[in-house]
C-alpha cells in the first residue's frame, strides 16, 4: 500500500536573487535554488539526505541493542485532495504569493 504524506512546502523569494525553501512541519529540510524549479527539485533532495541521514546515525546509535524496528504508516483521513491553504485560500497544487512574498505550495514529495 502507497500512503503518500502532504507537507508544506515555503518558497520566499532572496533578496539577493533565487528562492529560500522549507518545509514547515520538518525541521532541516531546507535549501535554495536560482529558480522556483530548481528550489523544487533541491528541496526534494534535501529532504531525501535528511531522511537518509537520520536513519544511518539511528542505527550506529543503536548498534549492538536488541531494538524492534517497524514500518509507520499514518492513513491520511478524508480527502485531502480539497483542503485549502489557510495562509492564502488557495486550492492544494496551486501557489500564491502571500501579502508577505512567500509562496506556499503543496505538492507530494514521490
């Protein structure tokens, strides 16, 4: 079964040029890119190595300890597919600047 997890994705334009990126609910996962697609695809990655990351330093940590490790799977409940963005009303897969400069997309990162 393919449980996909919805986080909010922040894109803020530089002052210097380019996009900052972030994702709200996850601490670490942050980067930039010259472009909002190159955002994109870097925060993707970022958050790739920060999973990847956690996982190899969990398990030297847990080295040589008897420890049960299992899969978590947390359903999504409802449809997701309609919620809006309390930040801008805008529709999920839709990105809108905010009074503030900052773009919120949701997207599933696959």
């Amino acid at each position: 079964m393919k449980v996909d997890i919805k986080f909010t994705a922040v894109f803020e334009e530089a002052k210097e040029g380019g996009y900052i990126a972030y994702l709200e609910e996850m601490p670490g996962v942050n980067t930039q890119g010259e472009t909002l697609e190159e955002a994109k695809t870097n925060l993707k990655e970022a958050f790739r190595l920060v999973i990847e990351t956690q996982r190899s330093l969990k398990n030297e940590e847990t080295g040589g300890r008897n420890v049960i490790k299992e899969v978590f799977v947390e359903p999504c409940k409802g449809s997701i597919s309609k919620r809006f963005h309390l930040s801008t009303g805008a529709p999920d897969g839709y990105s809108n600047q905010t009074p503030f400069g900052v773009f919120y997309s949701s997207y599933f990162l696959s």
